[in-house]
C-alpha cells in the first residue's frame, strides 16, 4: 500500500513486531542491507496481549524500528511482507514531523537502493 499522496515527510518510522530475536535480527539486516531502510532498532521484552482468530493471545515478541523515507516505503512494506513469518505482520508507518537536520540528511541518504557491491 503506497502511502497518502500528500505525505510530504522527510522520514517515516516503520513499526514491525517479530516473533523471536533471530527473525527480529533477520529482517532488520536484510532491510538495511537492501536500503529500504536506513536504520533499524530493535526492542527486545515486548509483551503482546492481542485477539487472534477469536482468541485473545499473548506473547513475547521484539518490536522493530524502521527509519526510512516516504519513497521507499512500498518496496519496505512487500519486502517486510516476504520476510514475515506471521500471516498478517503488523506494519505501521509514523511520520518523522522533526529532527535533527543532520540525522534527517543521513537518513535520505542511507535509504536507498543498494549499489553493485552490496552484498547480503
């Protein structure tokens, strides 16, 4: 899903949970690495009550923070799905309203397509 035509954001976070750590670790690599993302953290000891297919579940999961741009958020958002083991993977987007300009410049920068010698 592309995100609303007048989102004129520099940056956009991305919220992800995952199951476990390795696939936290995974897909965080993987979405640097292909620079859909220019940064990723990841929130260990998250503790997640929701309903799922008529139950109400709980579970510890690692909640990812994905720092990247507007442009490139389609592509991040099919790629997260791919990765994904859940079957419907939470992603919401957070406009960056402000920041440092600084960050907000390496930021740009950092989200893009990867070149040759990227490698993963």
């Amino acid at each position: 899903m592309a995100l609303p035509s007048d989102a004129d954001q520099t940056a956009i976070l991305v919220l992800c949970s995952c199951p476990d750590e390795a696939v936290a670790i995974d897909i965080a690599r993987i979405l640097v690495t292909e620079g859909l993302a220019a940064c990723v953290n990841r929130i260990r000891g998250v503790q997640s009550i929701y309903r799922w297919q008529e139950r109400i579940c709980e579970g510890a999961e690692q909640l990812l923070m994905i720092k990247t741009v507007p442009a490139r958020y389609e592509a991040l958002e099919m790629r997260l799905k791919a990765l994904h083991p859940y079957e419907i993977p939470e992603i919401i987007v957070i406009p960056i309203v402000t920041g440092s300009s600084q960050y907000l410049t390496w930021l740009a920068a950092a989200a893009k397509a990867p070149t040759a010698d990227s490698t993963y």
